[in-house]
C-alpha cells in the first residue's frame, strides 16, 4: 500500500478494520489497545477453567488432525 501511495491514515484504518474482525482468542487481537472496558478478573480459577477447557479442545484437534 506505501508502495501505491496510499496515505498513512488510510493504512492505519484499514488494519484496525482487520484487526476487529479477527477473534478474540486471535494472536494479532492481543496487540490490540483496550478503549477502557474493564476486563480484568479477580476469578483466576474461573479464567483458567475455561482457558484450559479451550486448550484441551485444540489439542484434541492437532492431535487428531
């Protein structure tokens, strides 16, 4: 896009635009600033019984696949 002379505002929105679309659990979504929405949880085991719940589910998958 620099390349063809795309403005820099243009570039920087169109990634943001990428960036929203992709899931929450995405890689790239983690570089992401918050817009201060409280997100942080005080229940560590809750967070963790679901984030492992989610893991196990892709292991099984990479294992099977």
């Amino acid at each position: 896009m620099e390349n063809n002379g795309v403005p820099q505002d243009a570039i920087d929105e169109m990634m943001h635009l990428f960036i929203s679309t992709l899931p929450e659990t995405a890689f790239a979504k983690s570089f992401q600033k918050r817009k201060g929405t409280a997100g942080y949880s005080e229940n560590t085991i809750g967070t963790f019984e679901r984030k492992m719940r989610g893991m196990a589910h892709q292991v099984a998958t990479m294992k099977y696949n």
